[in-house]
C-alpha cells in the first residue's frame, strides 16, 4: 500500500475509531486499527469484537493493499506532526510515515488476521437526521444500567414506529424516554448496548446530515457519509416501562432550570453518603434540603408555581441533575406523584417528547 492522505482528516477519521481498540494483552490484534484502500480512498476501521467502526476519507492512491496498525501509535504520531498531508507507505508489516521532516516506522500485524467486520444485509432501514439520533442518545444515555445483572437494562431501547422515533432507557432507579418525529414505511425495535450509545454519543458531535440506521434480528448498523457503526444488539425483552409512567400528578410545579439546578448544587454539598436532598413545596417556593449530620445543613429557595397538594420527597440529587440536563426547555415541571412513587420531570411544553422519571428514596 502506498497513498496520500490529508492529514487532519486522517487524525479525525482516526479518533473516530481508535477509542474503541482494545488493550487486550491476551488478543494484540485487537489494539489495532485496520487501514484498506478501497476505490480510491482510504477506509480506517476499528473494532472490539462487540463493535465495529469504519471511517472512510479520499486518499491519492499509489498501490492498493491493507495493514493493521496499532491504533494508539498511529494515532499519537499522526496528531504531533506538521503539515497538511502524510506519505504513507506498507512494505511486508512495516508501516513507513513521513510529513515534511517527521517519519516513523511501525511494526504491524498481518491484516489477514484482523477480525472481519459484518456487513448487515436485508433488514428494516429507517433515515433520522444526526440531529435526531443525538437528542435521543443525550436524554437517555445516563439513565442505562451500569450492571450486566440484568442484561436486557444495559442497553437502551430504540424504537421506529409510524411518525415517530423513540429511545427509553432504566436502571431501576430512574428512568428516560425521548420521542421525536420521523416518516417510517415500516416498523422496529431493539436494545442497543450501552458502550454501543456511548460510541454513537462521542461519534456524532462531529457529524452533520442524515444517519441510516440498518436493523436485524441480532445486529444494528448506523451508516454516515463519513462513518459506520455496526453493533450486536442484546438479546431479551425490555420491560413495559410505559406501565410505570404515571398518568396523574398529585401536584405540578412549575420552575426555571437554571434556578433549580444552583439550589441542588447548593444544597447536594451537604448531602449524606447516599447522595439524597430533600424536596418540598407548600407555595410558591420550592424548597431544596442538604442535610449531613457531620457537615451540618443547607438549603435553597426556588420561586415556583405550585397546581395541587403540597408535598415533599427525598431524591439522589445526582439523577436529578442528570433529569434536568436531559429536559430541554428553560422551565421544567416537576410532577409528585404520591408517596413512594416516581417523582416526574417534563419540559415546559404544547407537545412534551421527553420525560424522566426517578424513584424517591425514603425519608429520614
């Protein structure tokens, strides 16, 4: 292989894919990246066994051919040196970069040996903008299950149905769910992993432009003009949560996000070891409590418009701020919605497509 590439479109197609080798002492291949000309450009593609991701850039193509590098390597030397294109040159399993006066020669690994990526063939296809896909990953993302205890809860669950795209995530203790429009011919559903959303969410920042997302029984592909993504997808049921989505509101308040997320951050440095504040409204005033019994205490005062019964309930203030980033207008609804049960937060809107749940801890 031999071929010419621009060098800040290398280094971004290499961070879009070299986050993902692994550090695997016991299988190197997977610390590397694969390199391949194809049709005149130059395809940089990575993989973990779970996931697999593939950039592809234009190159001036001088001998086609393939090598799999190591990702961590290749990707410090392309980011330190100068200049606007990189000569890059494979003999045998040693790779040869030169910009201006930088060179380097790496050892490689036989390409033959990396692990092939799957193409998904047949499916459903379903067109979402970038812009889309990243509000649904943004709303959801912190609310998946860090424990593969429940297999089913370490994913979130995405969702095409007619005129509308949906992704809910729940790890017991909160829950999110984003809905936004779309014009779908058919219909689908599945889990996609978390460390597969984590990609997606790091991935897209620096996309523009329409995603086409591939779904199979067991795989799911999000195929950009500039990137793949191709994933196993996790295998089981995901619960009913609609079931756990109240219907009614014991009390409504209405607040402006900046305001309550000072008073939680206020009042959270005074939390106790299980991160719990405390709520209460009676007026207009919303009330936010830290309490520790070897710091001492602090509260904060919201001005708020109260619908309904006065209330109070305990939370962990670190799924509340995750709630209030993830609600996108500048004033919130806070729904009680009885003892021991989901306290609620939508945004203030004619047509609310978020909603995020969490569960209240007991009070002291």
């Amino acid at each position: 292989m031999k071929i010419t590439v621009h060098k800040e479109r290398f280094a971004r197609a290499l961070g879009f894919v070299e986050r993902i080798t692994s550090r695997n002492s016991s299988l190197p291949i997977l610390n590397n990246v694969l390199l391949k000309t194809e049709h005149g450009r130059l395809k940089v593609s990575a993989t973990n066994l779970e996931i697999g991701v593939t950039s592809v850039i234009g190159a001036s193509v001088e001998r086609e051919g393939q090598i799999a590098v190591p990702g961590k390597t290749i990707a410090d030397f392309v980011r330190s040196v100068p200049g606007e294109t990189l000569d890059i040159n494979v003999d045998q399993h040693t790779l040869s970069a030169s910009s201006g006066s930088y060179q380097t020669s790496i050892l490689c690994f036989d390409p033959a040996e990396y692990p092939i990526i799957p193409k998904i063939d047949g499916g459903e296809q379903f067109v979402v903008s970038v812009e889309t896909l990243q509000r649904l990953i943004d709303t959801v993302s912190d609310s998946i299950a860090t424990s593969d205890s429940r297999p089913e809860l370490s994913g979130a669950l995405l969702r095409f149905d007619t005129g509308i795209v949906s992704m809910a995530a729940t790890d017991i203790f909160r829950l999110a769910e984003q809905r936004e429009d779309g014009e779908f011919s058919s219909s689908g559903a599945a889990i996609v992993p978390r460390g597969t959303i984590y990609e997606l969410r790091r991935v897209l920042g620096g996309l523009s432009g329409d995603i086409t997302v591939h779904l199979t029984d067991n795989q799911i592909a999000f195929v950009h003009e500039d990137c793949e993504i191709v994933s196993r997808l996790i295998d089981g049921k995901y619960p009913d949560y609609k079931k756990i989505i109240p219907e009614r509101a014991n009390a409504r308040v209405l607040v402006r996000r900046e305001e309550i997320e000072n008073a939680v951050k206020t009042a959270a440095l005074f939390s106790s070891s299980i991160s719990d504040i405390k709520l209460e409204c009676s007026g207009a005033e919303l009330k936010i409590t830290g309490k520790n019994s070897n710091k001492g205490e602090a509260y904060a005062g919201v001005e708020a418009n109260l619908k309904g019964d006065p209330f109070d309930v305990s939370m962990n203030y670190h799924y509340l701020l995750d709630g209030l980033r993830a609600v996108p207008t500048e004033k919130i609804i806070l729904e009680f919605t009885g003892k021991g049960s989901p306290f609620v937060l939508r945004p203030h809107s004619d047509d609310p497509r978020t909603v995020y749940l969490i569960m209240p801890l007991r009070s002291s």
